[in-house]
C-alpha cells in the first residue's frame, strides 16, 4: 500500500535536472536523500516517455527506501502508471480539478501559482495540496518572466490553509528571508544537482527546517 505523504509538506524540495544519464541522477538524489530532503519532483522536459518511465521508476524505488514522496512533474499518466506519490501541476497544463480527479484524493497535487494569490485560492479551491510560488531569484535553470515578492508567502498563508513552496534560484542564504515569511518547503534544482558538495549544501538547506 502506497503511503500517505499528503500531510506531510514541510523542509527541502529538490527537482531533478534534465539529465540523461540515470546512473547519475540516481547517485546525486540518493545522496540528498542521505542528507534530509522531504520530498522530490522528478521533472526532465526533454526526456522521451520510455526515459521517463525508466528514470520515474527507478526514483521511485529509491524514494520508497527513504519514505520520502515522489511526485511527478505535469505528466499525470506516469505519475498513475508508476504509482508515485503526486503530481506538480504548471499554470498552463492541466486544471487543478481535472488532476485530482485523475489522482484521486490521497496522492499530492502540487500547484505551481507563480506570483498570484488569485492562483492559489483557485488551487485551493480546486483541491491542490499545496501552493507553489516564484520564482524569487534570478534562476539558472528556468527563465522567468518576474520576480516574486517575497511578500505572499506570509499573505497566503494567512489567506489559503495550505503548505508554501518557494522556488527560483533558491541558495542557502537567500532562502532564509523566505523560510522567516513561513514558506513550508525551499524548492531547489541547481542548489543541489549543480554545484560542487552538493550533499553538504542540501543538509544545510534541509537544516532550515531542523
């Protein structure tokens, strides 16, 4: 039986990189799992679906080993071919709704809300699990449009009853203004997969919530 994570939100997000080489984003994710991240989106944009499947599989065994949740990042047939844990949904895939139809109520559904509060009620509304917001920083993986004020973590969560993710060029330093506005998760990809002692950066990251 698939284990309940739902309830769960709080500490270091790490999202995988488009890396072909499974061998080595197992090695990298297994480390950072060593060192206390919560949870792990596995997200490669250029992958084909027999990768995909391949590399979600393989995390998911790895995930299972250290009761830490797999979600899927936008594809909701993998996310219930495999059997992971959740599925992160972008603003302009999906609805929030038609995901949670397809996932069912115990699996996560992650909401990314970019910089709008209105975004969030909807996600709310519509049965997300959380709420993601940025990016914050400037990024070295995503380009994005604007910058997110660091200002609606603290008003949705005094609006919207759900864990905050924050992400977009998140390091150690420039997570703890975010953390402080009560941000429940520090989504990260480059702090982690790409940057040298990526382990003792993601304790350090994951000791935030310590």
């Amino acid at each position: 039986m698939k284990p309940d994570y739902s309830k769960h939100l709080r500490g270091l997000y790490i999202v995988t990189p488009d890396w072909d080489d499974t061998a080595q984003l197992l090695a990298a994710t297994e480390l950072a799992l060593q060192n206390g991240t919560a949870l792990v989106q596995y997200r490669h944009k250029t992958a084909s679906l027999e990768q995909s499947r391949a590399q979600a599989e393989a995390l998911l065994v790895l995930c299972r080993q250290y009761k830490v949740p797999l979600v899927i990042n936008d594809h909701v047939d993998l996310c219930l071919a495999i059997d992971a844990d959740g599925i992160h949904v972008g603003g302009t895939d999906a609805s929030i709704a038609e995901v949670r139809k397809a996932v069912g109520p115990n699996r996560i559904v992650g909401a990314s809300c970019y910089g709008t509060l209105e975004l969030a009620h909807a996600a709310y509304r519509d049965g997300a699990s959380y709420v993601a917001f940025g990016g914050f920083y400037p990024s070295r993986v995503k380009k994005y449009d604007f910058r997110t004020a660091p200002e609606i973590i603290a008003q949705s969560k005094r609006e919207i009853p759900l864990p905050v993710v924050v992400i977009g060029g998140i390091t150690l330093e420039n997570a703890v203004p975010l953390v402080e506005q009560g941000a429940d998760m520090v989504a990260v990809i480059s702090s982690v997969y790409l940057v040298p002692q990526g382990e003792r950066k993601t304790r350090e990251l994951a000791d935030l919530y310590r």
